[in-house]
C-alpha cells in the first residue's frame, strides 16, 4: 500500500517537472490563440477568448507556407544524402578492417568539433562567386557533412548489431559484399535506418545558422530564418510570432514523436569510440 | 607478440588474431570516398582558405594584401576579443556544469520506477528537440521588459521591471539560462542510458552489505556513469563554444556585446564589418582552442578511466 502511494507521489512529481519545463513552449502554444493585446496584459494564461485571428494573418499576410516547404527541401534532401553517405561509411567501418577507416573515424570527431563559421566565410565567398547565394545547394552540402559523424557512427552500431556470420555466409554463397549489404544488412536495420534519417531531418529543420547565411531572400528562406525575420519585423506583434513559432515546431514535434525510442542511441552516438 | 586474450578484450580487439593476412582489399576505400569528397569540399578546403585569409587583409569581395600575424596581432590587443573569450568560457562552464547536474538529477529521478515516467522522459526532451527560434520566440516574451510575463507578475508584487535584454549583466545570465535549458535533457538522456545499463544485483548486493542510498551512489552509481559524463561533457563544452543560435536570436551580441561569444564576434567581423582577415583569425584561435580543450579532456579521461 505504501509502495503504491510513493509510485503515484512520483508520478505527480513528474508532472509538475514537465510542467515547468515545459512552460515556455505551453505558453507558446496558449499565446498563439490569444491576441497580442491580452497576452501582454494579461496575468494568466490561458486564452480566455481563443481566437484564429493570429494564425489567419500569418496565412493571409506572410510567406510562412513557403518557409515550410523550404525547410522541407533543405531538409529532406540533406538527410537522404547523408544516410547514403553514411551507411556507406558505416558499413565500411563495421566490416573491414584498414588503416584509413581508423582515420576516417579521426576525421569525423573533427567535423564534429569544427566550428562552421570557419568554414561559412570561404564558402559563403565561394559560392557567391558562383551566383549561388539563395540557393539551397550550398545549405543542403553543409547540412550533410555536419550530419555525418553522428549518422555515421549510429549506422556503425546498428550493422555492428548484425552477426557477420550473416553477410559472411552469403559472401561465400557468391553474393558480392555490396549486394550482401543491400539484400541482407539493410533490411535487418531498417528501423535503425529511420531513425537516422528522421534524426538527420530534425536537424536541418531546426537549423538556423547556416540557412541564415546563404538563405537571405524571402522566398528562399526556411522556416527558423523566416521565423527570425518576423522577429525583427514584428518585434511586438507576439501573437502572430507565437502563432508562427506553433506551426514551426509541428513537425518537429511529430517527428520526435516517432522517433523518441531512438533517442538514446542518437545521444549516445557520439560517445562512441573507433 | 600475441597479447593475452583479456587483454586483447581489454583493447577492444577480437579475441582471437585473424592469421590469415587479408589481401589488399579497395572496397573499404570506395566506400569512404564519396563521404571524404565532401568532407573535403565543405570542410577541408574552406579551412585551408580559411587560414589562408587569416593571413591577410580582405573582404567579402576580394582578398588583399598579406599582413602575416597583422589579424592575429590585433585581435590579441582588442577588448572585444578578450571579452568574446571570457563569455564563451563562462557560457561553456555554466551550461556543463548546471546542465549536468540537471540532467544527472533528472535522470535518477526517471530511473525509478512509477507509472507514467515513459511520457515524463518524452516531455522532458521537448526544450532540446524544438528549433531554437522557437524556444527564442516564447523565452523573448517572458523576459520581455514590457508586456512580458515575468515583469508582468514581478510588477503585480511591486518589483521591477527588470531589464532582461538591455542590461548587459542579466542579458548574459539570460543567455547562459535558455541554453542550459535548451542543453540539459541532451545530458539526461545520455546519464538516463548509462543508469538503465547497470546491473541491478550491484545494489542487492550493496544492500545485503549494509550501504545507504549515498554510499551506493558513490560507490555503485557514480563509477559507472563516469565515463559517459566525461564524454558528454566535453561533447558539451565543444557544442557550446560552437553555439550561434542561441546568443544571436535572443541578444544577436548585445547589449553593447556583452552576449557575444567568439562565434558571434566571427560573425560580426565578417559579415557586419566586412572584414574577412579579422572574422577567420577569431575562427581559427577558435578551432585551436576546441582542440586543445579536447585534447586535454581526452587525455584526462584516458587518465582517470
């Protein structure tokens, strides 16, 4: 009886920690159905009078729908080819064994401790000398390689999951290894598959830097460059920017949703040592 | 010179030598080169230009004269730089250091067991995974000076409002406070991950022997998790010397720089001042600086583990 009271007494523990962690994006979510006048007024809140009036300016008056399908493209494309990328590496570092797969593993510890703007300036010059400035090729690359270490090293995991037995015993069968890798690795570590490139796509979606650099035209922008954009233009206008900053983070969230089981193997891909 | 097998675990090697000497084989090569070529592309080259413009006077439009250590030689007599240096390593500290044990309290506390502790975990992540400007969108609302949230009670109880944003003192607070909060469920997950692992006989023994809860702690608890902490912090402080976002979208520096970390001090030389040689010296003293910190970490680590 005792046991049980103290499991409930945690439960509502646990609640109260989400909800004070939480609390900046409740009041997110709340605020965007509030108008700007009542939310900084107001001493609650809760949206006593919701309203859609926030949501309807920024469909009428803004180029919110085209940052979303931005941030789509950017993301989309920057998590495929990094998956390639990298489950070719992976499946390289799982199963063979060469001096220079020690020193890939190097390298990809420094892309990950790299810092960008070191290398935004060259390439920034680079591709405006190309006539490449709002354009979502440059954005796309740097997006990849940034993703690389961790996707790589999660990929690694999941083969190193699978016996080599498996892929041995078809080698032997006369399958080259590609075709091993591709017929028996991959659908074994489909799930594992997903959940790097979801992961992958999070990442581009969220990113603001980079996008922020190269993407400078309105209708270039992703999503958190066209977010900042309104900040500075709508600088109190809060309803609308919660309302814009709600619609932002829906894909996020559902995303997340679906891969949160995974998580732990993402934040502890890093920690995995060659 | 066969080592003994434990010893070969011990190494992470397989435990049995593979005698047959492999012939060359290029497959492990192919694969690797599509990932080396862009790597190479947006990393490595751009890091050579990069030190190369470090090296001379130049804008966004053109490189110009050599000046050798000239950028570097300013840089090292400029207040801004010190300042840069100074938040950086404050704005690391404070996020590893709050953010761990944070993250360390919350991950015990989701290691018991009580029903509902699955949607806490998810919960909890939520200020890591949603994009920075949104979590900066809500934040610069409830700090805001006017209309704001917490001036708005602080005002209803008579005190305030306080400035959060234009004084330079709590403005650099604000920052450190959002980016542990945007930092820390990344350390419970990993320390959450490490707890779940370890086996639980440890602490039926520990009991049977007599320990108390602090005592397991100490003895059972900490040792296990040890090496992941070290990891992840230093993967931390790494992330946070990196960090842009979160200075730039909630302060972009201000006020008068005080936010300004050595990523946004590039920035600012670079794109504001149009001063290429300038921006890339502070990038690469950067770059230096993360890898001395790591390896300095590594080292310690391989030290203590």
């Amino acid at each position: 009886m005792m046991k049980l009271n103290r499991r409930w007494l945690l439960l509502i523990l646990g609640l109260a920690i989400v909800l004070i962690v939480d609390f900046p994006i409740i009041t997110v979510i709340l605020n965007s159905f509030r108008t700007t006048e009542t939310i900084v007024s107001s001493h609650s809140i809760l949206p006593t009078e919701p309203t859609l009036a926030n949501y309807l300016f920024i469909n009428t008056r803004t180029h919110f729908w085209t940052f979303l399908l931005n941030s789509m493209i950017v993301a989309f494309a920057s998590s495929a080819l990094a998956i390639v990328l990298s489950a070719l590496a992976g499946f390289a570092m799982s199963r063979y064994r060469a001096r220079i797969l020690g020193g890939y593993n190097q390298a990809l510890l420094i892309v990950q401790m790299f810092p960008l703007i070191l290398a935004i300036i060259p390439l920034f010059i680079f591709f405006r000398n190309l006539n490449m400035v709002n354009n979502f090729t440059p954005v796309i690359l740097v997006y990849t390689v940034t993703q690389l270490p961790f996707a790589t090293w999660m990929l690694r995991s999941y083969f190193d999951s699978i016996p080599r037995e498996l892929d041995e015993a078809a080698t032997v069968d006369g399958c080259s290894p590609l075709r091993a890798f591709v017929q028996i690795i991959l659908p074994l570590t489909a799930p594992g598959f997903v959940a790097v490139a979801i992961f992958s796509f999070l990442f581009s979606y969220n990113e603001f830097f980079i996008s922020s650099v190269f993407l400078r035209d309105e209708d270039r922008m992703t999503m958190p460059v066209g977010i900042q954009s309104f900040m500075q233009q709508y600088s109190t206008d809060w309803g609308s920017l919660m309302a814009s900053a709600t619609l932002g983070m829906i894909p996020t969230l559902i995303l997340f949703f679906f891969i949160q089981k995974y998580m732990v193997t993402g934040a502890t891909a890093g920690a995995v040592k060659g | 010179m066969a080592l003994k097998v434990d010893q070969r675990l011990q190494a992470g090697l397989p435990a049995v030598t593979q005698t047959v000497k492999a012939s060359f084989q290029p497959l492990p090569y192919l694969l690797l080169l599509p990932s080396l070529a862009i790597i190479f592309i947006i990393e490595f080259y751009p890091f050579i230009n990069g030190v190369s413009f470090s090296f001379h006077k130049g804008t966004l439009l053109g490189t110009g004269a050599f000046v050798g250590l000239g950028n570097y030689l300013r840089l090292f007599n400029s207040p801004s730089f010190y300042h840069s240096l100074w938040f950086s390593f404050i704005f690391a500290f404070f996020n590893v250091l709050v953010s761990y044990v944070l993250g360390l309290a919350l991950a015990l506390f989701l290691n018991l067991d009580f029903p509902g502790r699955g949607f806490c975990r998810v919960a909890l992540l939520v200020p890591w995974i949603v994009p920075a400007v949104v979590s900066i969108v809500s934040w610069k609302w409830l700090i805001a000076d006017r209309g704001g949230l917490v001036n708005i009670l602080l005002g209803s109880v008579g005190v305030g409002p306080i400035y959060f944003l234009s004084d330079s003192g709590w403005a650099m607070v604000a920052v450190i406070v959002i980016k542990i909060w945007r930092s820390f469920p990344f350390m419970m997950l990993s320390l959450l991950a490490a707890l779940q692992v370890i086996d639980k006989t440890l602490y039926e023994a520990g009991r049977i022997d007599g320990a108390n809860r602090w005592q397991m702690f100490w003895n059972v608890t900490l040792p296990h998790i040890k090496n992941i902490s070290i990891i992840q912090a230093i993967l931390m402080i790494i992330w946070s010397i990196n960090d842009f976002e979160t200075p730039y979208l909630l302060t972009q520096g201000g006020p008068s720089n005080a936010t300004e970390n050595l990523i946004l001090l590039s920035y600012r030389y670079t794109f504001g001042r149009n001063d290429v040689g300038l921006g890339s010296a502070v990038a690469i003293l950067t770059l230096i600086l993360l890898m001395v910190l790591s390896t300095v970490m590594m080292r310690q680590q391989a030290r203590i583990a």
